[in-house]
C-alpha cells in the first residue's frame, strides 16, 4: 500500500464548484471520472488539530511518516475520535489502517454519520469475525452486514465506508468491489471518526469526498497559465486536437503548465507531444502542495498521444504545476493532462540533498543592513576562527574585520559613516553586495509593501477566485486592516508624505471611494471597512470573528485620521461592529476548523487552527482591548463586556495554551504573530490588570525561541533537541511541502512585541538580533541565497536574486503585483542544501501582512520623542507660556541621504486643541528630526507626540 511521505495537513471548507466550472470552462474536457475530497487528513503536520478523542489515546507519532496513533491496548477498552461537519449527508470515508496487536474480539475501523457517541455507523475489521459493518443507535450496536476477511498485524489496509441516501457499503483494500451491502436509514448525517476496541491501531491518509464528479483538465501550451523560459520555437507539427506546438534544443529552458487542483485526492498525470526526432531524455517535475515527482520521458516512444508519466497527489484549491525541463535534443511542448484517480499516488522524489557539508558560501541581506544594528551573515562550512572581511564595492578595500564562529560572520559592529555598497569576503568566497544605512530596511520596504496591499485587493478590476474578503484569495485569516492600521501607528508621517497613487481608483467597487483624498494606506483602511460593512448589509453574509475583529482596529485609530474618515461614516462601522460583535454565525470562511469556531467575540475563543493559521492563539485579546477603549471614548454602555472578553481570552491563553507545543507558535505559519502581539499588547497596555502569569508567559516564549535560534542562519526552527521540550528537530514546520514565507516575515513582530515589554538586556537584545535575522532570511540569507519575491531584483533596491519562478494565475492572481513573497526554503534546504527542491511556491496576501506588522514593529522600536530648550542642548519637562522649546523626533523618515526631509507631531494642550507641528532633518542624512515651538498661554501643558496608540511616544512639558 503507497503511502504519502509530505503530505498535505486538514484540506476542508468550501469546493466552489462553481468557481471551478468558471476556472476551468475553456478548457478542453473529455470525462467526469472521480468524486471530490471535502476534508482529508495525513497528520503530516505532526498534531490532530481538529480532531476530538472522546476516549482513548490518541497521538500522532512517526511510522515511516505521521500516522494518528491509538495506543491503548485494554481488552475491553473503547477508544474514538471524530472529525469533520455533523451536517455531512452523502459521502465516503476511507482511511489506512494498520493494527499494532491483537486479541481474539479485537476490532478497529472507521466511522461514518457521526452524530455523538451513540448514534453513528461503524466499518470494521474484527480478529475473528472479519469485515463488518455496525450501526449504533441510541447506544446500542446491530450488525447490518459482514464478510470473511483475514487480516494481519503490522499491515496496512484501507477501508472504505461508502454512504448515500440509505444505502451502505463497505470496502476493504480492493476500493472498486464493494464487500458489503446493505440498506438503513436510520442515521442520515454526520461527521467522521475512528475507532479501535481491544486493540492498539494506527490511521494515516483518511478522506472525505462528497460524490461530486471532478471532470479531467487539459492545459495547452497557448493557455493563459502556461510559463516558458529559455528559448522556445514554433513548430509546425500539430499537436492535440490541432493544437500549436513548441520546441526548444537549448539546455536549461523549461514550459510550465500551471492549475489549481479541482479536489483533494490523487491525479494521473499525462502528457501530449508530436512525431519528430525527439529527445529521448524530456525531463517532467510535478510539483503541488504534497511534494515533487521527477520524471524523464523518451519523446521518441508513442508520440501523437496521451502518455501517463506519473500518478501524484495535490489538495484542492492548490496549485499543480508541470514542468518540462530542456536536457538535450530536440524537445517537445504541447499539452499536459491531469484527471483525477482512485489509483495511489506514487512516491514522491527525495526533496534533495542530504546536506553540503563542503562547498564555502557567504549569505547575506542583499539590498542592506541598518546602520546601527545587528549585521549578520552566514558562511557555510568554514571552521571557527576563519577570518572574513567587509569591503567597500568601490575600490575593495577592507573597512572591517572579524572571525567567523558557528559560521556566522557578525559585523554589527560597522556603522560607516554615509551609505555605500560592500561585501562580505571569506573562505576564498565573496557574498552579494549589499548597502549599509540609516533605516535601510524600511527605505525599500514599505513602499512595495504598501504597493502590494493596493494591487492586491479584491476589487471590480480583478477579483481572482472570489475567495477573500477585501483581498484576493485572502480568506478569513489574512489580518489586512490590522496591519495596516499597525503600520500607520507605528510611523504616520511615513505614509502622510507618501504620493497618493491608488491603483484602478476610477472603477473601484464604491462610488465614494473613487475620488482619493487620503493617503493611499488610509484609503485601504476606508476600503476594507467599507467591503466588510457592504458583504453583512448588502450581501447577506454573517461575518467570521477574524474580520469582525479587523474592524475594531478602524474604530480605535478613528480620531486619529479623522480628517479623511467623515463622523457619519465611522458611526455606521462602530454601530454596525458592536450589533455584530456577539453574532455568533459566520457564512463566508474557508478551511474552517471542524465546524468548531464560536464567532461570537465576547466568547473565549479555545479553538486553535491548524498549520493552515487559520486560528491563531489569542486573536481575539487585541480587538476586544480596541473596542472596549472604543466604548469608553464613545459612551457605549458596554464596554465592561469587551474588556472581560479581553480578559478571558487572554486568561485561557496564559492558562490553558502550550507555547512549547510547536504547533501553536510556528506550526501556526504567518498567523503565529498575532499570539505573542496580543500578550504583549495587554502586558504593556494593561500590565496592572493583566491576568496572573502573562508576563511569565512572554519570557518563557522569548527563552524558548532564543534556544530555536541556535544556528548558522540565526533561524528560528519549528522544534530543536536542544530547547528542552523535547527530540523533534524540525526547521520549518512544514517539512518539504508547505511554502512559509509568512512565518518568517512576520517573526519580527513577535519577536519586537515581547522585547517591547521584557527587561533582561541580554534577551531583549538577542530577540532583535534573530528579528531581524527573520527579515535577512527573507531578503536571501538563507541556503539558496534568493530574495522570496520573483521579482524582488526588480522592486526592492540592491537586490540580486529572487525566487526560482511564481504561480502564474491562481485564486489570487498575485504573480504580477509588486512586493508578492513567492516561496521559501523548506525543510529539505536545512541545514545547508542549495540544491534541495524549491517545493511549492505561490504567493499570499496572509504572508505579506505578516510582513507588514514586522514593518510596523521594527519602525516602533527606533521611536524616540524629545522636547528641549530652545537651542537643543537639554531636555525639559516645564516652559513657561509664550517661550520657545524644541522638538526633537527620532524615526525612520530619512529616507533619502542626499535630501532634507521632514515629519509631523501632534501637539495637544490640556484644553483639548490639537495641531501639528512640522519638523525637519537637523541636517542632512540625519537621524533626527527638529522644529521649534512657542509655548501657547491659557493652557497648564502641552503634549507633544508621535506614533498611536501601543506606538505612540509622548513628551508632557508644564506650562508655567
């Protein structure tokens, strides 16, 4: 029995069949064939999240891969576990099974129409009684139906329970005859389980379908969705159905034939080319979520027809990408077939090299370093001790030297002067060139991240897939208005200054939007505000708890950006988020967790998603603090409800929440920032009133990644032996499938939101180091020294190389919008493995945002507010009423070296008058900003401030 080694984790929620029919209508179809899968599970993952274990014990551990493991072995003892939607009706569970020992009334199976532990239907091998198919209602057994079968330890059967209307059949191993047959309509839905009694067992590959055909897809070489690079030709032979076809006799090209995966399950995968004097050596990679496959083909055998090259494996809503590589000879392109199958997938091809202990390389951030801070690179496979040198790109001179340890070459000690490019020199081997400056990182940062989130909304100009919320393809989870709103409180004169330059604002869906009088960061807020208003009111659609939440981040920052946001048009959103805010339904929501989550905010919100980041820990802590300061300001008579919903969650996290578990910290991927933003959120805001031991939390999360973060690329890793909580050394998480740019972009959040609130100087020190060492890590210090954008070389300043290829198409339609992450190393590339597979790559609007709260937290943290008197030369607290004080502001606004730039702070008197007061650079290409001010009389103090919110830094001066 095949078995899948890197598979895909929970694939449930939603087939938009529809989308598909629409996704899919051009193409060629030939035949429906197969059902499609509506929830499938391999634990590959390594936890059972979404399963719940009402007996038993129940774990998942390693047997060759992931299995789901019940290790009680009583002769007498039941164990279960259920999955899935009770409201399920017709379908199909199978899964493997292996049983781990025996006894003569042993017998372990699978479970359909589960409606409670007294009322489902149960396929089972028995020791003695063979196959057997049981229905317990109101607690009570009756076997429907049996048939001999012998079974043996330590071996893998599949069993198949097949249920539709009130017919029942029962398979084992031989999944197209069915063994037993029978008629009961006793039970007419339910969820999915497993069960053992007597007897230890094992689990792997369990699916769902729901009986929907899923029709064959033919992608040709003249699609929308097809990718060449080298040198292709026109040929003049016909290929499939007459299409056109392709040629390429030059080594290294490749075609690429790209779609989503209509259904979670298996695809036979095949190939089409013409009658010529072809290559004997065509070398095919499918790729999808679940791995690689490599195949090489002999063009020169059964041309002019369909070749089967492999049997793969793909979730659905994932993308299934062919591709053909040039070896040598003459080369054919033209169709490629994916048809689903009930066949098993064959094994994957080994991910990559076992690791390079040998070749000497030197990984750097490729666009720069900020001055003044940790500048760290990696060099491979050289000794400690080994000498390396900064040099200057200009006449190589060495302007800084050390010694490598642990191979790493730790410069931070080099704060030239004025910015220029140098590189980094050891072993004989020399890094990328790279700049050294004042707020570098967020210089080329934000303008592409902010690009992005404009580019990539879900708007009348490109909707994508219909599967977002405001943003293409961006689910429930992605956090858009968050961080948005984070990164205007961090650095607001930042975006101020910006050049209003909304994309496609004339044919944006509202009326009102299409004139911009903002800034293009507060127009996305107004956006997103508005769509999440316009699904409820206009559409219909009760919405889910994450963007529920999202809309308190609006209402907090409201006085803030009052001038651009009218008072009528906040009251709708504040009226319309606390009438909603209890609601506890949700209709529009993907990869949902077992049907489980209680969307009702004043709810304690237990559910935790799975590596899909669907639910991260604690999302629901931050905007129930937003609203509750919303209530006070605003007079609402409720404010008391959101602060104990605060409270409680943020209680049950501390409690009940295991930050060791790999699972619920980086097993979250680019969702695991919000749970450390929100302990510390409520430990700074509110530490007096926090619950008891939050702030023991954060240090123990802090120490735990610190010890992750032992290694040559400063890495923070799934799970290491030596962090004391255990043998699993992991680095990504997702092993070799799933692509996690997201984890690493917005670590630097996590990692600066507890700094923020700790003392130890060594641990605050080493949790900036290994922020930014994620931010490297994204910008190509990492083992294939590539940037995680394709085009990063083309829109991020100093950028060398960037990632392998992007998913042309696909629910977000993302390839061609500015800053997208593509793809990371997964796990294969770790420790060093430049030649490892590149595995899955598509972009996601979720990973970016990640990045955007790492942005806002990295401006934060070089906030600094000073008022002085009138010559600079000391700080004050108390001026007299019409003197002049100084104001001095250091934040990342110097952006441009060779100019004087300049920034705003908001002065406020104690009579309640507010205004700005503009500053600019003390000098050019300086850290600080400077104005003066005339002390205002009528007024007993002024203050002076920057930032919003958690961000903000405020100066008290006494009027005198």
């Amino acid at each position: 029995m095949s078995r899948r080694g890197w598979g895909q984790k929970v694939r449930m929620g939603v087939l938009f069949i529809c989308l598909l029919t629409l996704a899919f209508g051009g193409l060629p179809l030939e035949r429906s064939a197969y059902a499609a899968a509506i929830f499938s599970d391999n634990w590959e993952d390594g936890n059972a999240t979404g399963w719940t274990a009402s007996s038993g014990s129940w774990s998942v551990v390693i047997d060759g891969t992931y299995v789901y493991k019940q290790s009680g072995t009583g002769s007498t003892a039941e164990s279960l576990t259920y999955a899935g939607n009770s409201s399920w009706a017709n379908y199909t569970v199978s899964a493997e099974m292996k049983l781990n020992t025996m006894n003569a009334t042993a017998a372990s199976g699978v479970i359909g129409r589960y409606a409670d532990g007294n009322n489902y239907y149960l396929l089972r091998l028995h020791a003695t009684s063979g196959l057997q198919l049981y229905r317990k209602s109101g607690g009570t057994f009756t076997l429907l139906g049996s048939s001999p079968y012998t079974m043996d330890l330590n071996t893998w059967h599949t069993l198949k329970l097949e249920m539709n209307g009130s017919t029942l059949k029962g398979y084992v191993d031989d999944l197209a005859t069915a063994k037993i047959t029978v008629t009961d309509a006793t039970i007419t839905q339910g969820a999915v389980g497993l069960r053992t009694y007597g007897q230890s067992a094992s689990f792997d590959s369990l699916t769902v379908d729901d009986g929907a055909a899923v029709a064959p897809i033919v992608m040709l070489n003249g699609d929308a969705s097809y990718m060449e690079s080298g040198t292709w030709l026109n040929s003049s032979l016909s290929g499939y159905n007459g299409s056109a076809t392709r040629y390429s006799t030059t080594g290294g090209s490749t075609a690429k034939w790209s779609q989503y995966a209509p259904a979670t399950g298996n695809y036979n995968v095949y190939v089409w080319y013409p009658t010529s004097n072809n290559t004997t050596n065509a070398q095919y990679m499918i790729n999808s979520l679940d791995g690689t496959w490599t195949k090489s083909v002999n063009q020169t055998l059964n041309p002019n027809g369909w070749n089967l090259i492999a049997t793969v494996s793909a979730a659905s809503g994932t993308a299934l990408t062919v591709t053909l590589n040039v070896i040598s000879g003459n080369t054919r392109a033209n169709a490629v077939k994916v048809e689903y199958t009930a066949n098993s997938a064959e094994p994957q091809t080994p991910p990559g090299g076992n690791g390079d202990t040998t070749t000497v390389a030197v990984f750097v951030n490729q666009s720069g370093y900020d001055l003044d801070k940790p500048k760290r690179a990696t060099v491979t496979n050289v000794a400690d001790g080994t000498p390396f040198y900064v040099k200057k790109v200009s006449d190589n001179s060495t302007v800084f030297t050390g010694s490598v340890s642990g191979q790493i070459a730790d410069f931070s000690a080099w704060n030239p002067s004025s910015v220029a490019e140098y590189y980094v020199q050891s072993g004989g081997q020399n890094s990328y060139p790279f700049a050294i400056g004042k707020y570098w990182m967020q210089r080329v940062s934000i303008g592409p991240a902010l690009r992005f989130m404009d580019q990539s909304r879900q708007d009348t100009f490109d909707v994508g897939g219909n599967t977002g919320y405001g943003w293409r393809d961006s689910h429930q989870f992605s956090f858009e208005l968050n961080s948005l709103v984070l990164q205007y409180m961090a650095n607001p004169s930042a975006y101020e200054r910006m050049p209003y330059g909304i994309s496609n604002l004339s044919t944006t869906e509202y009326p009102d939007l299409r004139v911009q009088n903002e800034p293009d960061i507060i127009w996305l807020m107004k956006f997103a505000a508005e769509r999440y208003y316009d699904l409820k009111v206009n559409e219909g659609k009760d919405l889910h708890a994450l963007i529920k939440g999202q809309l308190a981040y609006f209402l907090y920052i409201y006085p803030e950006i009052s001038q651009y946001v009218s008072a009528s048009f906040y009251a709708q959103i504040r009226d319309f988020t606390v009438a909603q805010w209890s609601n506890p339904n949700s209709s529009l929501q993907w990869y949902d967790v077992g049907g489980s989550s209680d969307n009702n905010l004043f709810a304690t919100q237990s559910v935790i998603g799975t590596i899909k980041g669907q639910q991260p820990p604690g999302y629901a802590i931050v905007s129930n603090l937003m609203m509750y300061e919303v209530a006070k300001r605003d007079g609402l008579p409720n404010a008391q409800a959101f602060w104990d919903a605060a409270y409680n969650n943020c209680a049950w996290l501390v409690n009940s929440v295991n930050l060791n578990d790999p699972a619920n910290t980086k097993g979250q991927r680019m969702s695991e920032h919000v749970t450390m933003e929100a302990l510390a959120y409520f430990q700074e805001m509110y530490g007096a009133q926090a619950p008891p031991g939050l702030s023991a939390k954060i240090a123990g999360w802090s120490d735990l990644m610190i010890k992750r973060s032992a290694n040559l690329w400063d890495l923070r890793k799934y799970a290491d032996p030596q962090d004391g909580t255990g043998t699993l050394d992991q680095w990504t998480g997702g092993l070799s499938a799933y692509n996690e740019p997201g984890s690493p972009a917005g670590f630097q959040a996590s990692a600066y939101a507890a700094r923020r609130v700790l003392t130890d100087p060594a641990v605050k020190s080493r949790l900036q180091q290994i922020g930014i060492a994620q931010i490297d890590d994204v910008f190509g210090r990492n083992p294939f020294g590539r940037h995680f954008s394709y085009d990063a070389p083309t829109e991020i300043a100093g950028v060398d190389k960037g990632w392998f290829t992007f998913l042309n198409g696909g629910y977000g339609d993302l390839m061609s919008v500015p800053g997208v992450l593509d793809g990371a190393p997964k796990e294969s590339a770790y420790p060093f493995s430049p030649t490892a597979d590149y595995g899955y790559t598509e972009g996601w609007v979720a990973f970016n945002t990640a990045w955007n709260d790492s942005l806002a937290y990295a401006a934060a943290d070089d906030l600094e507010l000073k008022v002085m008197n009138a010559s600079f030369s000391s700080e004050i607290s108390a001026a007299a009423a019409g003197s002049v004080v100084g104001i001095k502001l250091k934040a990342p606004l110097n952006f441009n070296e060779a100019a004087v730039e300049t920034g705003q702070v908001v002065v406020t008197t104690s009579a309640g008058a507010r205004s700005k007061v503009t500053l600019s650079e003390a000098s050019v290409n300086d850290y600080y900003f400077t104005a003066t001010l005339t002390v205002p009389s009528g007024v007993s103090y002024l203050d002076v401030s920057y930032g919003i919110g958690l961000f903000k830094k405020t100066v008290r001066v006494t009027v005198t």
